[in-house]
C-alpha cells in the first residue's frame, strides 16, 4: 500500500468525496497502478521502498517482466501451471518477507 500512496497522492489527503465515491477510488488506482507496471517496463513510481515486503513485490513484478513468461501480458489470459507454480513462489516469499518485518517491528 506505502507503493500506491507514494504514486497516488490521493491516497495521502482526508477524503473530500462521498463514500460511495471512496470505495470506487482504492479498486479503480490498483489497476491504473497494474495496468501502468505492465506497460511501462522503465516506470520509476516504486523506487522508494519502506519495508522488505515492498522490495519483494517490485522485484517479482520486475523478475516477471523480463521473464516474458506470459505470451503477451494481456490481462484475461488462462493460468498455466507455471504460472500458478510462479504465483505461489511469489506469494510464499512476500509472506516470509510481510513476517520478517513483523518480527523485526515486535522485538
């Protein structure tokens, strides 16, 4: 989340809209946010990092464009099993990384 409010200054300010407008806005900049990593390789938003968990997920989406692992990156596409094998690494190594932090934070 720290990624999206440096790149969505939005994020940073009290809402100034009504709540049915709040709950569209969070959906709505994670996938400018996706749309923006996936299509432009040399985007700079995730250069700051304030945790390890932070720096895993920008280095797997980095890992996975250069991989080219998806024949064309469009969203819709079907879920190989490399690519769920892929996920799964993905999702077990920010979680290692979201507990490191934790554990950090507590002792």
């Amino acid at each position: 989340f720290g990624i999206s409010k440096r790149q969505f200054k939005i994020l940073n300010s009290p809402p100034e809209y009504p709540f049915t407008v709040q709950a569209k806005i969070i959906p709505a900049l994670g996938a400018i946010h996706n749309f923006i990593r996936q299509k432009d390789c040399n985007d700079n938003a995730q250069g700051i990092h304030s945790s390890s968990a932070e720096r895993v997920i920008d280095e797997e989406i980095l890992h996975r464009q250069m991989d080219d692992e998806d024949e064309n990156g469009d969203l819709g596409t079907s879920v190989t099993a490399a690519g769920r094998r892929h996920a799964n690494e993905r999702r077990d190594s920010i979680a290692m990384a979201m507990w490191n932090d934790y554990v950090a934070y507590t002792t």
